[in-house]
C-alpha cells in the first residue's frame, strides 16, 4: 500500500509538472523580422546633402541582397517612405525590387509617397500595391495581418491633400485602432507605422499633430508591447507605459541601415524586444 500511494503521489506530481510546462510553452512565443523605413527610392538621378536619390536603388538591391542571406527571418516591414515622390513608375519599380525577398513583406505609407493634385492618392498608391505586390495586398492603408501568434497593425498617419512632413492620425484611424486592439485583446500586438507618436528629438515640421488622442487610445489597452516607426531618419529606442517605442534610421542615407527585431514574449508582463542595425556594403 506503502509503494501505491508513492507512485500516485509520483504520477501527480509529474502531471503537474507537465501541465506547467506546457503552460510556459503555450504562451511564450517569438518572432524575427526586419524593419525597412524611408528608403526614398528614386529613379532620378537627384542628390540631396546626406540623402543621395541617385542612390536609393542600389541601397535597396544591397539591403535585400543582405537579408536575403539571413536565417529565420518572419518578414520585412517596409514602414513608409518607400519611394520619394508620388507616382505609380517609381513604387512599381520598389515593388519589383521588393518581390526578390525570399520572405513575405508588408508596406506602410509615409508622408512622401501619395498627393491627390498629382492623381496619386492612397486609393491609387493600394492599388499599384496589389497589383504588383507579391503578397501584400491590402485592402486599405489601415490593416491587420497575424505571424506566429503576434498580431501586427499597420496604421497611417499620412496626409493626401494638403502632404507634408508632419504626421496626422485621423479620428477614423483611431477608432479603427480601438476597434482592433479590443479585438485582439487577448492577444500580443506589435504597430507598425511611419510617424512616431515617441519622437527621437524635436523637429517642429515633422512632428505629429494628435499624439495625445493616439495615447489615450493606447491606455485603453494592455496588449500592445511594440510600436515601430520611421520618419525622422533617426535611430532611438525607449520604453513608455510598458511600450517599447522604436525609430529606424533612413535606408538611404548612409551607411544605409535597416533594422533586425527579435521579438520574445512569455506573457503580457514578460517580453523583450531586441534590435540591431545591419547595414549592406
């Protein structure tokens, strides 16, 4: 009787444990990516002080050469300011660029890359996205797509009537960003965008305008761990209200980085986000 009962003691004991152990699993996740942001390509042959146009095509033919020779890589967020001015030639071009990555890759606008005077708007800027896209094909410039777990939202900021460098989140695109984060409430979510709501330094011109109504959106929630932006060609990192906030510098100033992200999540109050600058010669 003695023996029994140490066996059953012995068998709960390792049920418990492998009950315990496939609860760590079951919520601890991870995934790898790149961050791609203002790589302003051009077909013209323009030069710009630290901004070389004539040289945003070779900067993204080496860049996606480089990650193209990386291992576990998810996908490439390319967050905005992806061509230089706004006309359908030159984001075809990026975009047949763009297909050589051996993974798939998700497109955010930026400030540079759609005006309604020039019959180049985000209607018309998505619909040369979906045509010649490999497999981004949104519907909308706010969108959702979901990778082992995570849950990404790509949310716009850019203007198309009145373009400029300042960023300007609509109360349309709150709302849909509520709407999404109560959706997924249970799940983690990563942004990705082009204007940072987390500014690297002040820049009066480029700053956006309605960051406290984006906050108070945000404080609603508990399940956004990462927010990635561009913009202000700088490299900066910080943490705020249990967000990490992350800008990229541009692709195409030099040395020409881009961005590694790795990604680990245990729990809503156990994560870590790692980045490193990678830059192709």
């Amino acid at each position: 009787m003695k023996i029994l009962i140490k066996i059953t003691v012995l068998f709960v004991l390792s049920t418990l444990c492998s009950i315990a152990i496939f609860q760590q699993s079951a919520d601890a996740s991870s995934i790898k990516f790149i961050q791609i942001t203002d790589s302003h390509f051009s077909t013209s042959k323009a030069d710009f002080s630290q901004r070389d146009v004539g040289g945003a095509e070779k900067a993204l033919h080496d860049a996606i050469k480089d990650i193209n020779t990386l291992k576990g890589i998810d996908f490439v967020a390319f967050t905005g300011d992806n061509i230089d001015t706004a006309n359908e030639k030159d984001l075809k071009l990026f975009l047949q660029i763009a297909n050589k990555l051996k993974v798939p890759y998700y497109i955010v606008i930026g400030n540079h890359e759609v005006f309604r005077s020039q019959n180049f708007d985000k209607k018309e800027y998505l619909k040369t996205v979906r045509k010649y896209a490999k497999n981004c094909k949104p519907k909308s410039p706010n969108y959702v797509f979901e990778k082992k777990g995570f849950v990404f939202l790509v949310v716009d900021g850019a203007k198309e009537i009145i373009p400029g460098p300042s960023g300007y989140y609509k109360k349309d695109t709150l709302t849909w960003l509520d709407k999404n984060l109560t959706k997924y409430k249970n799940r983690t979510v990563v942004i990705l965008q082009h204007f940072p709501i987390v500014e690297p330094y002040y820049n009066r011109s480029h700053t956006t305008y309605n960051i406290k109504d984006y906050e108070a959106v945000l404080k609603k929630h508990d399940n956004v761990i990462a927010i990635f932006s561009g913009h202000y060609h700088a490299n900066a990192e910080t943490k705020k209200d249990g967000v990490y906030h992350v800008s990229t510098p541009s692709l195409v100033e030099a040395p020409h980085n881009y961005k590694v992200v790795e990604i680990e999540v245990k729990n809503k109050k156990d994560y870590q986000v790692y980045t490193q600058l990678r830059h192709a010669e």
